[in-house]
C-alpha cells in the first residue's frame, strides 16, 4: 500500500470533497472534523512522501497501470516533495483557523464552503504532483474555479473583484493550454519527461519559442508578476479571511513552482537560459515587480491590501531569483518559496484575527492591538521581522542567498531592488507596530465604545494556528541548514 | 503565396477568433460581453487543437470498423495489426478538448453567476458604473 | 473535406463571432454566441471529430446558450457597448 | 483603454502567427501529434479495452484521470453557484460594512 | 420564464418528448463504446431535459421530481461513483484506475473489464454532470427571487 | 340484482371518473352541494378515495407497462444491437425511465383503453395522409391558378375535445393540412389561420375533430348528471 501513497495524496482530499456535501446534509458542523480529518492524512501522506523520497529518490506513480506517455504519470522529486509538504500543511493550518471566521462571516455556507475549501486544496495538490502538461491545466482549472468561488463570497465588493479574477484568470489558464497545445503539436506529447527528451532538437523552431513565451504568459498572470498583478490584491482584500489565507500564500507559490518545473523539467536550462532571453527578461521582471510591490504598498491604508502588495514583491524576489540562473539564487529562490508561503500565511491568518474582531482591516484599526491581544501581535511582529529579513527568522536566509545570488551573477539592479524591499518593509511594519503601540485611549476608530471594550485575545482555534506559524517561521530559520542540504540542494536544477 | 495561405488556414481561423474573443475580452465594459468574449476564446483555441487532429485524404471518425461484436478474443488475434491509422483521424486531441469544452461550460457558469451576483448588488452590468459605485460607497 | 463548404462555415463562424461582440441587445448577443458553437461544431464534424461536435452542440450550444439566456434574462438586456 | 486591448490583441495574434510558419502543415499525416503517441491508441484500443470508440477508451480509461479531473472541475462549478447564488436563511447583521 | 407556459400545444407536447429525450440520454451513456456520446454529452441531455420541463411545466413541477437538494446529492455521488471505481481498483491491488483488477470480482477478461470499468464511470459522470448542471441552471434562474437581500445592499 | 347493480356502477363509476380526475373531483363537489346532505357527503369522499386511489394504481401500471414498451422499442431503433448486453442495458434503462416518467406519457388516457385508442389512431393517419394529399392537390391548383384566388382569413372556433393530447393532436392536424396552420390555442378557442374559403367550410365542418374525439373516445361528454346518478348508486351499494 505505501506504493500508492503519491496517490493517495491528491484522491484523500478528493474524495472527501465529494462526500463533504453529504455529511452536510447529516450534521452541519461535522463538515468541519471531516476537513481535519482528510487534511491531516493528507498532510501525514505528504510528509511521508517527501521522506520517501529524500531517501529512496524520484517516486513514479503510473495512474492506472499505464506505462507513461501514453497514460498519466505522478512524479514526486524533491521539489514538489517539498511543495507538497508545504500545501497540505499551510492548509492544515488555515482548516484549524477557519472554524471560528467562518462561522462569524458566513454561517450559513458552511458546509459548501468547505467543500470549495477542500477542492481548492485538491486543486493544489494536483497541479503539484502530476507530471503531465494537461493534467495541469485541469488541476488549475479546479483551484482557479473553487478561488473564484472562494474569493467572490466575500465582502462589497469582491464579487466583482472576483470577475476579474475570472477573466484574467482565464486568459492565463488559456494561454497556458495554448503553449502546450503548441508543445503538443510540434513534440506529439504530453509528458513531460518524454516531452523534455524529444525537444532537444526543435529548439530553433519557432512554435517551441512562442509555446515558451505563451507558457511563461500565462503563469505570469496566474502567478500576479507585478504589469499583470492586477486582479490580485483586490480580489485577496475582498475574499473571506480564510479563503485569502488559504489562496494568497499557496496560487501564487504553485504558478512559481510551475514556471520552474517548465523552464527546468520540461525545456532543458539550456534552451530557457541561453537560447532565449528569458533568463533576463525575468530578472528584470522581477527587478520590477519588487519595486513596484514595495512603492505600492507603502501607499495603502488598508491593511489587508498592503499585504498583497506584499505578495506581488515576494512573487518578484522568486522570479528574480530563478531568472539569476545560478546554483545559489536558486536556492535561495526555492527555500523562497517556502518561507513566503509560510511568511504570507502568518501575515493573512493574523489579518484574519483583526478581521474577526474588529470587522474592518483599516490600518487604524490596528490602534492598541498589542495590549488587547498580545499573542496575536506577537506572532505578527515574528512574520514581519521574517519579511524584514532579520536572523534567526527564515526570511533572512532566504534573501541572503538571494542577495549572493546576484552578487556572483553581478546583477546589481537585482540587489539594490532587494535591499531597497528591505528597506520599505521596515518602515510598513514599524508602522503597524507603532499604531498598534499607541497608548492612548481609544476613540473614533468606532463610534460604539461598548463593541471596542469587547475586543481581547483571539480565540484558541484561531490562535493556535497562527503561533504555530510564527514558530514555524523560526524553526525554519535555525534549521535552514538541514532542509537545504536535504531537500533544495537536490531539487535545485542542474544548470 | 496562396499555397502557403491554404495549407495553414486552420492557423488563421484560430488566431482570427482567439483576437476576436480577447479584444472583446479586455475592451468591453460589459460583463456579459466579457463572457462571451471568454467563451470565443476559449473555442478558439479549441478549433486550433482539433485542427491539429485532421489528417489529409479522407479520415474517418476514430471508432473502429470492427470492433462491433468484437471482444476481447477477437481484438487479440487481429485487432492490433488490423487497424490502419492513417484512416482515422488523431483521438488525442479529441479527448483533450471534450476536456477543455467542459472546462469552458463550467467556467461560463461561475463567470454568470458572479454576474448575477455583481447585478443583485449594484443593479448593473457595466464596469465602469460599478467603479464608479464603489468609489461612492 | 469539402474546402468550399469549410471556407462557408468559416465565413459563418467568424460573422457571429463578431456579431456576438458588436451587437447591443444582449439577448441577440448570446443567441448569436448559440449559433457560433453550432457553426463550429459543424466545422469540427468536418474534421471527424464527432464526439467533439457532439459535446459542442450539447454542451455549449445548447446549456450553454439556456444558461447564457438565463442570466440575461435575470439582468438588463441592454448594453453599452 | 479600446486602442490598447486592439494594440495587445494585435500583438498575441502576431505572436502566434509567427508561431504558426513553422507548425506542420494542416493535415499533415507524420505531423509528429499524429505519429507518436495517437497509433498507440488506435492500435491497441480494442486489446486493451474492447472498445471500438477510441475516443471514449482514451476519455475514460488511458487518460481516465484528466476525465476524473473534468468532473470534479464541473462538480466545482456546481458547488461553486450554490455557494453563491442559493440563499441561505437571511443574512442579517451583514456584518459592519 | 420559470413559471408554467400556458400554451396547451407546447406543454402537451413537452410532456410527450420528455420519456424520449431521457431514454434517449440514457442511449448516449451507455453506447459510448460504440458510437459518439458518452457521460458528458448523455448528461447533459438529461439535464436539457429537466430544463425543458422547467420551461414548460414551471418551476415548481419540477421541483416535485428533482429538488435542488436531491439534485446536489446526485452531483456528489455521481462523483463518487467515479471516485470510488478507482479507490476499488486500488483496493484490489492495482493502481488507482487500472479498471483492468476489476476483472477480480467481475469474472470476466481484463480487457472486458476495463470495458465494464468505462461503463461504470461514464454513468457516474453522466449523474453528476446532469445534476451539475440542473444546479446551476436553478441557481442563475432563480437567482434575485427574494428581494430583501438586494434592495437592501445598496 | 345487487351484482349488475354492483358491476354497472363500478364500470360507469370508472369510465367517468377516469375521464378527468381532478375534474370528477370538482364536478362531483357540485353535486353534492346540489343535494346538500353534510352526510352523504363524508361517505362519498371516502368512496371517492376508494375509487379514484383503486383508479390511480392501475393507471399507473398500465401507464407504466406501455411506456416501458414504446420506450424499448424507440431503444432498439436507436441501438441496432441485438446481443444480450445491449438489450439488457436497454431493459434496465427503459424500466427506469418509465418508472420516473410513467405520469407524463398517457397523462389522460383512460385504462382500458389504451389500445383501444392505439388502434384508432393508427387508422386515423391514412385518413389524414388522405387529407393532406386532398388539400396538397387544392393549394396546388390554388397557387398555379394565374388569378391566385386565395382568401386568407382568420377562422375560430371553440373545440368540444378536452384533454389536452386530443387538442394537441388536432392542432397538429389541421397544420399538417396544407393550407390551414394553427396560430394559438386559448381556452379550448382555436384561432386557425386558412388560406381559402375552401379549406375554411372543411375545417368548419368539423370532421377532423369528430374524429379526433373519436380517437381519444371523448365523442360522449361528462354530464353532471352522469355524477349525480353515479353518486346515488355509491349511497345505495354503501348502505
């Protein structure tokens, strides 16, 4: 049975999605044990998987005993080992926290949106796992439906954030479908090993370069590269604050993920870096979306928005990284992948706690946090001193790597980009932490003094989560030794 | 020249259409033209993957002549020679866009019940009138 | 594969296409939309692509365009552009 | 914003056209989307699967996941206009907007 | 348009087509080994035959044989029934999907299995795309009946 | 005495009851009030309950067993395979359709006269066929006529048929007849659209409806009296 766990991974969720409905119709609330329960096998499955692999090496998994180009193939390596870990444990952490949210923002859809909630997850796994360029797109097409679900029941004003959200969304997934159309045409293939074997000798063609740019389009828009970012931070404003804490650390984390597993797994590095000039267009893409990410955040008021400029900047330092085209910046730009997701997920859960108490994420609403709920902001100033980039936090390694990264590929646009970021989120989080600070007593932010009086301490099922996190965002940074040698050195592309 | 025009044609078509459906999907101001702007695209891209199936010189459907009462025993002894492909046409891209057309429906229904939604609560479908709302509001 | 018929039902396909994207009465829009699936699912049974053209009509020209005329129907029939 | 849409669709549509000189040509028999992995299917449809319809032996059994997939990508929409468009009991209090 | 037609013709006429568009929906599912058809397409004629009825008929006469409720429950065991054909062939010791371990229990050939196993799923995508798409053709014409959620909002 | 008592009033109370059931329900409530006894009253309900929940069962499986057959065979049109696979398929699909739509095919057709009315209908379409090729041969000789002598009017008339399928099948009729097309039906009030005086004094005349009552056996008419004296039989067997 341990053979079919890779399977496993993606079907626990999977099924659970469609049995959830009718457990709704049973009991209501018991919607919500049963979303732990296929979680937690399903984040126990992933972490064993990764195990597996760091020391047996590449699992193949053929789905239904058919040998690969023809029939589907599941591949977990030590990259989407990790993504995998990643995906079914953030979205652990975000089920435990949604319990309370939920019941506060949407009572009565509980159940349908667990369901989304399940298939969105499902949605992730299966665009992590699969090695198959199709089945891709039908794995996003699940998560991108259950986000515009997700996103659209929010406050005013997101369900037309989420019609954007849509029409972008589609023209990226569309594009996608279109570059491997193209691959598919010119190759007769769809696997991606197989694919990667064959295209060594088309690489002059012009179809494998427009089907290169279109991928690398696509995913751009699903990943919110800073000129296409567009959709984004409305639609993570908008959404309830368990979908965005769900879906801003982990969509924009996969179409990275994807845009390496292409430019590494699927074309040789060769073709991506020294045919094309894609290496370049993405440093300086990324050049720009830090920029812009940065500048744009420091112009919000609203709290929840400044964050996802946050993420469009962090989505920046990844593709810059991967762009550098060296063995350290790839590093960096991997263990990135997992520190953002993380960070991202410690910022929204505690945006979702101010949320939850307050009702509105105005950064004045941040007045007095730190006396009312000292756990909670604790946490917070944890996960921004990680985006700042201060040691022991996991944020520092990352960007040091990046920052070496570019060093060796003397990039310095790159690392004055990177270190100006720096330099703007120090100033963003001094200054939440220096309203939060503020000791005077608290008036005009809400005209009922009765409702102000009621805010404290989170609830535990929120809180717990959210600790974890901020935990989770030291351990990583003391032990960012042994996850490098083991899991990012092996999965780093060999250039 | 028109040799050339002829034997691409299907490329034309799908890159006429694909313009066609994103130009109305970035420049229309109304939600359901956006829609449907969507749904062009996406059959366009479709038609290119289908027209990628077609082989010259008379294909048939993809359903084999005589599997029908074949079983099993009988496909063993000659249907793995029998079949000549170049009589059929590509199945592959068939079963990838029924695929992609369920895709599309499913998307169509989720971009109009957002419309509907978007309508319930500003009592209007065009875009720049709901901005404008939210900046009153 | 008849060129003629095929270069006709192009022709077809690409009048509504821009039909359904110039018109202002929505309701004619998505009718218009109805029958550019049904033109392309011609031109995909021209390419034997049955089962797609099957799907083409049933899903897209037929629940597609019933959906389509729903939502119309639930909103404003008029458009701006 | 009408001029940029055109100019960005002109310039999608550029890209693909020259995309498309180096496709094979429309119908090509040894294409390579119709010699590699399609003869495969077509020869051994009926062997494997006794179903003369290769279209529905690739849909539901060679590539039987992407169609596990294609459902669960409907069963999403399903769940996805209940979530949105159904009523539950009344939404009071609406929180503080 | 959700209410009952009050054409005599239309109606009568509805009602006498409706046994045939169902068996005729019932024919694509299950000859899509042979023919053109197969879950999608069946299911989706099912569904336009419901949608017939509720143009015909009225909402509420259709609500009688299928409510919105029944109609979510079909859409997850349809499901299933997909989901579930391949956890049996995992159980049954192959990889998930591999209809051909079906032949275990089903006492035929493996390839007649997997022929089987086709069957199965295709039925079990035909319920769920019928009742998906029953769902969401309720949810948008349904949509904006009540009216205290929207005026309200504003 | 007792027993034709018995089997006349079983067979009358069937043939009128079947008719029209929600009708007989309505029709039945008058005669009572016309003979305004609160006791009878309670006795007929349950006799009428009695009867019509006997009624109901029956149709449905006479209604259920007929669909299920017009629907194999519409199946093996379709199929045109005949092994045990197939027909089996087939079998089970037709079955269950016919059971969740058993109510809609022979909405208001009566039991026992299912074949009945088959039968008829089936010699009702030569007669038909006849027509059509009749009117054909008019309308040609109409239209090639240089003078065009056509008188396009409007014709209504109200119908004697009641159920809806009869109607339904008139209405199909007479559009099928060259020369003449339904335009609407409103309340049992046809409004025909006829294309020469002709066609117009044929239609007027009314055979094609007589025959299509003929049909559907609606040519005698559910008279209040009928449920009346049916009523006073039930009250007399009760005591």
């Amino acid at each position: 049975m341990t053979g079919q766990l890779p399977m496993l991974i993606v079907v626990i969720p999977l099924i659970s999605a469609f049995l959830c409905p009718l457990i709704g119709l049973w009991r209501k609330d018991a919607c919500y044990y049963w979303l732990i329960l296929a979680l937690s096998a399903c984040a126990v499955g992933s972490i064993d998987t990764l195990v597996t692999v760091i020391y047996g090496g590449t699992i193949h998994y053929h789905l239904g005993g058919w040998a690969p180009p023809f029939g589907i193939e599941y591949v977990v390596d030590h990259l989407n080992g990790m993504m995998l870990v990643i995906i079914s444990v953030i979205s652990l952490a975000v089920a435990i926290y949604s319990k309370r949210s939920i019941e506060e923002e949407l009572p009565e859809k509980v159940v349908y949106f667990y369901t989304a909630f399940l298939l969105q997850v499902t949605g992730f796994l299966g665009i992590v796992i699969t090695g198959d360029l199709f089945n891709l797109y039908v794995f996003l097409e699940i998560a991108s439906l259950a986000g515009y679900a997700l996103i659209a029941i929010g406050e005013d004003g997101a369900p037309l954030a989420s019609f954007r959200y849509i029409v972008m969304g589609t023209i990226g997934a569309c594009f996608y479908l279109l570059g491997v159309g193209y691959i598919y045409v010119s190759t007769g293939s769809l696997n991606m090993a197989d694919v990667h074997q064959i295209l060594p000798q088309l690489y002059r063609s012009k179809v494998i370069i427009t089907a290169v740019s279109f991928l690398l389009a696509g995913l751009a828009v699903k990943m919110a590269l800073f000129p296409v970012h567009v959709w984004l931070p409305d639609a993570y404003t908008k959404a309830p604050s368990a979908a965005s804490a769900l879906i801003a650390p982990l969509m924009t984390k996969i179409s990275l993920y994807v845009m390496i597993r292409l430019l590494f797994t699927v074309f040789k590095p060769s073709l991506s870096i020294e045919l094309l000039p894609v290496a370049d267009i993405m440093v300086w893409a990324g050049v720009i979306a830090i920029l812009g990410g940065a500048i744009m955040a420091l112009a919000q008021t609203d709290f929840k928005r400044m964050l996802c400029y946050i993420v469009v900047a962090e989505v920046g330092y990844i593709v810059g990284g991967v762009g550098l085209a060296n063995a350290t910046a790839m590093k960096g730009a991997i263990l990135h992948i997992l520190n953002d997701a993380v960070m991202t997920v410690g910022l929204f859960t505690v945006a979702g706690i101010v949320v939850y108490k307050t009702g509105r994420h105005d950064l004045s609403d941040c007045k007095d946090l730190f006396k009312k709920m000292p756990f909670t902001m604790a946490a917070f100033v944890v996960v921004a001193l990680s985006i700042i980039g201060v040691p022991p936090t996991c944020g520092f390694f990352s960007k040091w790597y990046l920052i070496h990264g570019a060093v060796i590929a003397k990039h310095w646009a790159f690392l004055a980009a990177l270190l100006l970021s720096s330099l703007i989120s120090v100033i963003l989080f001094f200054r939440i932490i220096e309203i939060g600070y503020a000791f005077r007593p608290s008036h005009g932010w809400h005209s009922g003094g009765g409702h102000a009086a009621a805010i404290d301490e989170a609830p535990l099922s929120m809180l717990i989560p959210t600790i974890a996190i901020a935990i989770a965002i030291i351990l990583i940074g003391l032990y960012n030794q042994t996850i490098l040698s083991n899991i990012i050195a092996p999965a780093v592309p060999v250039l | 020249m028109f040799d050339f025009i002829v034997s691409y044609y299907n490329y034309w078509v799908f890159i006429g259409l694909m313009m066609v459906g994103f130009y109305a999907m970035m420049a229309k101001r109304n939600l359901i033209k956006k829609i449907i702007g969507m749904n062009i695209f996406q059959s366009a891209i479709i038609f290119f993957y289908i027209s990628t199936s077609v082989k010259k010189g008379g294909v048939t459907v993809p359903i084999l002549e005589h599997g029908h009462a074949a079983h099993a025993a009988d496909g063993l002894e000659h249907g793995a020679h029998a079949v000549d492909i170049m009589q059929y046409a590509n199945p592959l891209p068939h079963v990838l866009m029924l695929t992609a057309i369920v895709v599309m429906v499913a998307t169509l229904g989720v971009a109009l019940a957002v419309a509907i939604m978007i309508y319930r609560r500003y009592n209007t479908l065009e875009e720049d009138e709901i901005i404008k709302l939210l900046r009153r509001g | 594969m008849i060129l003629p018929f095929d270069l006709i039902l192009v022709l077809f396909v690409f009048i509504c296409a821009i039909a359904a994207i110039t018109v202002r009465d929505l309701l004619s829009a998505v009718v218009i939309l109805g029958a550019y699936s049904f033109f392309m699912c011609l031109l995909w049974t021209q390419m034997a692509a049955v089962d797609v053209a099957f799907t083409e009509a049933s899903v897209s020209a037929g629940i597609g365009t019933v959906l389509c005329i729903g939502a119309v129907s639930k909103t404003r029939r008029r458009s701006r552009d | 914003m009408k001029i940029l849409s055109v100019i960005a669709g002109v310039l999608v549509g550029a890209a693909l056209i020259y995309g498309a000189l180096d496709m094979p040509k429309w119908g090509d028999p040894h294409s390579p989307a119709s010699s590699h992995v399609s003869p495969y299917y077509l020869r051994h449809s009926i062997e494997h699967t006794a179903t003369p319809n290769v279209v529905t032996s690739v849909l539901a059994d060679y590539r039987g996941y992407d169609t596990l997939g294609e459902t669960t990508v409907v069963f999403t929409a399903g769940i996805a206009c209940i979530l949105l468009l159904r009523k539950g009991r009344k939404r009071q209090g609406k929180r503080h907007v | 348009m959700t209410r009952a037609s009050d054409d005599v013709i239309i109606k009568a006429l509805a009602r006498l087509l409706m046994p045939f568009i169902v068996a005729y929906a019932l024919y694509v599912v299950m000859h899509g080994h042979h023919s053109p058809g197969g879950g999608f397409q069946g299911g989706v004629i099912l569904a336009a035959g419901f949608v017939l009825l509720v143009v015909t008929h009225g909402l509420e006469q259709t609500r009688k044989r299928m409510s919105e409720k029944l109609a979510g429950v079909i859409s997850s065991i349809g499901v299933f029934i997909y989901g579930g054909i391949g956890a049996l062939c995992l159980i049954l010791g192959g990889n998930y999907l591999d209809y051909g371990k079906l032949s275990k229990i089903l006492l035929v050939t493996p390839a007649e299995a997997r022929s089987l196993g086709i069957l199965g799923v295709e039925i079990g995508v035909a319920l769920a795309v019928m009742a998906v798409m029953y769902i969401i053709f309720f949810a948008i014409f349904t949509a904006g009946e009540s009216p205290e959620d929207d005026g309200r909002a504003e | 005495m007792e027993v034709t008592l018995l089997l006349e009033a079983t067979e009358n109370a069937f043939r009128i009851l079947q008719r029209a059931r929600e009708h007989a329900v309505g029709v039945l409530d008058t005669a009572v009030e016309f003979t305004a006894e609160e006791t009878r009253y309670c006795d007929e309900k349950r006799c009428r309950a009695l009867f019509t929940g006997a009624q109901r069962k029956k149709t449905q499986i006479h209604n259920f067993v007929g669909t299920s057959i017009i629907l194999f065979a519409f199946w093996m049109l379709l199929s045109g395979k005949f092994d045990a696979f197939h027909l089996g398929l087939g079998a089970i699909c037709c079955t269950l359709v016919a059971y969740l739509f058993h109510d809609l095919l022979f909405a208001n057709v009566r039991v026992g006269d299912m074949r009945i009315v088959t039968a008829r209908f089936i010699a009702y379409i030569p007669w038909l066929i006849e027509q059509i090729v009749l009117a054909n041969i008019h309308v040609a000789s109409l239209v090639l006529r240089p003078k065009m002598p056509i008188d396009p009017q409007i014709i209504e008339f109200k119908t004697k048929l009641e159920t809806d399928i009869s109607c339904v099948t008139l209405a199909n009729s007479i559009t099928l007849t060259p020369g003449t097309i339904t335009i609407d039906i409103k309340d049992g009030v046809y409004y025909v659209h006829a294309l020469s005086q002709k066609v117009a004094d044929d239609l007027n005349a009314g055979e094609m409806e007589d025959r299509v009552a003929h049909i559907f056996m609606e040519a005698d008419h559910l008279y209040v009296q009928d449920v009346l004296d049916a009523a006073r039989i039930y009250q007399t067997l009760r005591v």
